[in-house]
C-alpha cells in the first residue's frame, strides 16, 4: 500500500458538524504564504527581513462534471464561499492543518469560481476554490505518523 506524509485521498473540509469531500479535485497551489516584515535604513537603505510565520493556501480546481448530480454539488460548495471552515484536510485521510501549539487551523474559503466548458445554464462544469488559513501554521505538525 502506498504511504503518503499527508495521506493519499482526495481533500475535505469541516464546517461545524458538517464534513464536505471534495472528490474529483486536482491541486493547483498547495504551499506556504510567508508573512514578511522589511526594515529599511532611511540611512545606507540596508534591508533587513523578519519572517514572522506563514499562513497556508491550499487551492484545486473541482470537476463537477465528473459527479453524478453536479447541480446538487454545485449547491452544497457555493454558499460555502467566504465562509471560515473548522478544519481543513489536505487529504481526508490524513489530520487536519494544524499550527505549532498542535491546534488546528481555520481557514477562509477565499473563492469558488466557475468555468464553464459546456453549454448549460444551471451549473458551471469546474469550480476553482481557494483557502486560506486564519492563522499561522506548522506543516510539520499536520503529517500522518508513518
């Protein structure tokens, strides 16, 4: 059997007691936004950077077209948009990102666009939905134990 640091299924995301799978998902962006603080000499414009932790973006394309009743999907993940999420798996079978006090993250549900590739007017056929997290986060506690 295949063993994966994050686990090997497709990603899902809590929302108090609701648990929504985000089959047929294909990663886009799935790395760290590193908060930076620059301080420049007013003097001899020396730089020097502070990292003051990252925050996580975790973004896919879903294909709706590949579900058997795209509509209802379409209308479980929209109202979802620029809602803040309980937990988030990168892979449900994995845990949930989490920072470095081993407690787990938030994250926004930035956007959900549509692309529509075929002509019909109730649903798009692909949503591309961002997250963002609410906090910093520690990758190294959101690993499955081998």
């Amino acid at each position: 059997m295949i063993q994966s640091l994050f686990g090997i299924q497709a990603p899902k995301y809590i929302v108090g007691s609701t648990t929504v799978n985000l089959d047929h998902w294909i990663t886009l962006d799935d790395g760290p936004e590193d908060d930076i603080i620059m301080h420049e000499s007013i003097i001899n414009r020396h730089r020097e950077w502070v990292v003051k932790g990252q925050h996580w973006i975790f973004s896919g394309n879903l294909l709706l077209f590949k579900y058997a009743d795209p509509q209802t999907k379409y209308d479980e993940l929209k109202p979802d948009e620029y809602t803040l999420v309980d937990q988030l798996f990168r892979r449900r079978d994995g845990i949930a990102i989490k920072d470095a006090a081993d407690a787990v993250v938030k994250f926004r549900v930035e956007s959900i666009h549509e692309t529509y590739i075929k002509d019909h007017p109730d649903y798009p056929d692909i949503l591309r939905i961002t997250f963002k997290s609410q906090d910093y986060i520690a990758m190294e506690k959101s690993v499955v134990a081998p």
